[in-house]
C-alpha cells in the first residue's frame, strides 16, 4: 500500500501536469496505468503502485488508459502544437494576424482559442505580437542598424507608434538602448552579508540589480556587461544606506523590504515576478502554482525561465519557488544560498 504521504500520491490528487514526466501509476483493480494529470476517476491509495515510465507499467502487466480525452498532457500536447503553429504566424507576418484569422486556422471559436493561447505562453495572441516586436527590436538595435529600420522591420507604421511604447518596451529611448544605456546613470554599492559579495545598483526608475557571489569585482562586471554603455558610478555614502537595507532584510527577514525596482523583463516575465511578491516570507510556492496564478496553467516552464531570469535577488523573492515535490531546484546565485534564505524565513526560526 502507498503512504499517502507520498508527493507523488499528493501530484494524483492536484492532477498536476507537471508530474506527469516524473511517473505513472497503476491501478491494481482496473489493470489500467495513467500519468499524475490524467481525467480518470481517482483510485483509492490502496490500488495503486508507481512506476517510473510507462514501459515499466506494462511490463507488470498494466495498459494504458483509453480515457485519452480526459488526459491532461495528451491534450495539452495538442494545445501546444495549435498555439506553436500561432506563434509561427505572428512572427512571420509583416502584420500581425486577428485573433478570428488565427483561431479559424487552429480550427477553435475565438474564445476558445484566446484561452487556450494565454494558458500556453501566459500572455493573449495580441500581448505575444507586442512582446515579438520588442524582440525584433532589441534585435535590431543590437545589430547597429538605424532606429529608424529597425522600427519599422518591427511591425510598427509610424516613428509616433514607436516612440509612445519604445519606454515601456526597452526602460529608455531607442537611442539610448542601442547605446548600450548611454545617458543612463546607474549608481552601485558592493558590500558584505553572510551569503558572500553583495552589489545593488540603482537607476533614475529604482533598484536595477541586486546580484550575489563570491566575488565582488565578478559582480561588477556583471552589471557592466548588462549596461556597457551607461554611466556607472559606485555610490556615495548615502546610497550605502540601500545595501545596509539589503543586507538588513537578508539576515533578518521579518524586518520586510520595500524598494522601489526598475524592472526590464518581458510582459510575461514581469506578471511571473509580481506573482513572486506575493509570496510571503515563510512560504513557498510551486512553479505550477505561479503558473496557476498567472492565469498560464500550462507555462509552468515559463515561469522556471522567468525565475532564473531575475536579477533583482530578494527583492523578487524567486528563491522562494521550488518544486512540486517541495524540493529546491535551481537558483542563479546557488542553490545554497537559496536554502540559506529559506531557513532564515523558516517560521521555526523567527
């Protein structure tokens, strides 16, 4: 019999898609093996044995379900072909397609498709075309060709067009960006806590980094890399006050830390760290979970992405995400430090 303390027990329950690479189980009195996220009719524990693979299943003598219809991730693959097939034609077109032009090709009334679009990518067809004409542009930028055509290979009509989304899109002017951050003043500070080097910096918007390692002249490179062009400047004594804040807040966490950020990431990146505000010191949450939150139950993925994308460490508390099975999984600065921070936030400890 299976304890029904098994995370596994409890991926059955939740019908988690994200489990269903990790197993299948067997249900003894139908003969049937399904994976975590399958429609069936739940078994009792008592009826059920777990195998690592679906080969391991059959070899004990187990079938597939037939209840194909009702299996998450069978679905799920299709959805993720229709919505691939999509996002196929937004980036190829001159002009991005209507939702009724693309949901009539994925064969799907506009509604459906429209929801079965955002659960994929975590944003709608029209939030995916603006992010890839950000793409294009940054691209374009980057490539050292003129504001100009790199507006218009965009998708964008007019200079006006641009130049009313171009902050939102790249956090300064185009020229500036193609700059690599010329005109952008970014004051920094390197200081000490007990997780190694620490460096915050600070834009006219708010915080634009906090990094961690364990080299202090690493981070500032770093952070040159990000902004080769921008005027970089280490910090007077006052702003030495914010990474005393920090620093603050990383050893002891119940004092809470409020900061202005600039956050530069994509539409959906940024609703993945608004979600990560929101969980509160002590807590952790799941990448399916933020994904279920988001709205994007599918792009669980996504969010791992979003996660390792950060560079506002504790600020945007993404060591507090880990996996369905409550273990910790990757952190861009260690998952050590990631299990630090966690203990410091460990309830038992205030």
């Amino acid at each position: 019999m299976i304890n029904p303390q098994d995370p596994r027990w409890a991926a059955i329950l939740a019908r988690d898609p994200e489990a269903d690479a990790l197993f299948v189980y067997g249900v003894k009195t139908t003969g049937v093996y399904c994976r975590p996220s399958s429609a069936s009719r739940l078994p009792r524990p008592e009826n059920v044995e777990f195998f690592d693979t679906a080969q391991q299943a059959e070899a004990a003598g187990y079938r597939p379900s037939k209840r194909a219809a009702g299996d998450q991730t069978l679905r799920a693959a299709h959805h993720a072909r229709l919505v691939a097939d999509a996002c196929r034609q937004i980036e190829q077109a001159d002009t991005a397609p209507g939702l009724q032009q693309l949901a009539q090709h994925a064969g799907l009334s506009p509604f459906h498709f429209h929801r079965v679009f955002k659960s994929v990518t975590g944003l709608t067809p029209k939030g995916y075309a603006s992010a890839h004409r950000s793409r294009k542009i940054r691209d374009g930028l980057k490539d050292q060709r003129s504001v100009t055509d790199a507006l218009y290979d965009a998708g964008f009509n007019s200079n006006s067009r641009f130049y009313e989304s171009a902050n939102q899109l790249l956090g300064m002017t185009p020229s500036d960006y193609k700059g690599g951050g010329t005109n952008n003043t970014i004051r920094f500070a390197v200081g000490q806590c007990s997780l190694g080097a620490i460096l915050v910096a600070q834009s006219h918007r708010g915080v634009c980094a906090i990094l961690l390692g364990d080299d202090p002249d690493k981070l500032v490179r770093d952070l040159q890399d990000q902004f080769p062009k921008a005027d970089i400047i280490g910090a007077d004594r006052d702003f030495e006050q914010l990474i005393a804040q920090v620093v603050g807040f990383i050893e002891a966490p119940a004092l809470g830390l409020d900061l202005p950020l600039d956050l530069r990431g994509t539409a959906f990146q940024e609703r993945v760290w608004r979600a990560l505000r929101d969980i509160p010191p002590g807590s952790t949450a799941s990448y399916a979970q933020i994904a279920q939150r988001i709205g994007a139950p599918q792009s669980f993925r996504a969010v791992a992405q979003a996660c390792g994308a950060n560079s506002l460490a504790v600020a945007i508390p993404c060591h507090r995400v880990v996996r369905s099975d409550g273990e910790l999984s990757g952190y861009r600065w260690g998952v050590e430090r990631k299990r630090q921070l966690l203990e410091r936030e460990s309830p038992t400890k205030a």
